[in-house]
C-alpha cells in the first residue's frame, strides 16, 4: 500500500463520519429548538391562564363589592337630595304661613344659626334674619333670571 491509498483510506472514512455526525446534529439542533418553540408556547399559556384568574379573583373581590357599595351609595344620596329638596319646600312654605312669627321651628333654626356664630339667614351679608318679603318665583331676588343674565335666553 502506497502512501496516497492509506491517506484516502484515513482521509475518506472521516470525512464520512463528519458529514454523518453534521447531519445527526443538525437534526438534533432542529428537535431542540421545536421543543423550546413549544416550551416557550406552553409557558405563554400559563401566563395568561394566571392573568386570567387574576382578573377574575379581583373582579369577584373587589371590584363587584365596589359597584353594590356605589349603588347603595347613590341611593343614599338621591334620597338624601330629596330629603333635602323636602326640607327646603317646607321652610320655603314655612315662610309665608300665617303662624310665621310664632313658629317653633323658625326659632329653633334661628337660634342654632346664632348659637354657632353664623347670620340667621346664613348668607354672611348682614344682621340676618328671614326677608321681609318673598321674591316673585321666577327671579333669585336680584332682578336677574335664575339661571343666567337677563341678556341670557337660555
């Protein structure tokens, strides 16, 4: 055997088994990467499976509390501003009842005013007191339209 035959022999049965083994890796690099593909896929859906019950257990405990607690609470307050509009029409009819000046209610409202310091009537511009005389219901007692200027039209 002459020297160039064991070369091609060695030379040959390796250059054999590196194209063998590239391939074999190459395939291995692929099987490698479609299961992290995978992995990487699986891990996204546990994510959001979490985000999801996440929403979920806030929404249950704490945002449904929230919307019954406003619910009741504007109930509260739309009977509370009827409760008030009442109030006002009765001290407003109160005013122009023939019993005007001996009314123990009038003189109870008057004497809290006084008691903390503040005018009879509770607009700070004078000695207090009820007026005198009612103004006509369409003004706010200025000589202006409620709601605006005179020159307003709406």
């Amino acid at each position: 055997m002459e020297l160039s035959e064991i070369f091609n022999f060695v030379l040959g049965g390796s250059l054999l088994a590196t194209v063998i083994g590239i391939v074999t890796l190459k395939a291995t690099v692929r099987k490698a990467n479609a299961e992290a593909e995978k992995a990487k896929a699986d891990a996204e859906t546990v994510r959001i499976d979490n985000a999801e019950h996440a929403t979920r257990i806030l929404v249950d405990n704490i945002v449904e509390p929230l919307k019954d607690e406003l619910d009741g609470t504007r109930k509260d307050l739309m009977a509370t501003k009827r409760e008030m509009a009442r109030l006002r029409k009765a001290i407003d009819r109160a005013n122009s009842c023939r019993h005007h000046d001996d009314c123990p209610v009038l003189n109870g409202m008057r004497e809290h005013a006084e008691s903390a310091g503040n005018d009879t009537d509770g607009n700070g511009d004078g000695p207090g007191g009820q007026p005198e005389e009612r103004s006509p219901p369409d003004t706010d007692g200025n000589g202006t339209e409620v709601g605006g200027e005179s020159e307003d039209p709406g």
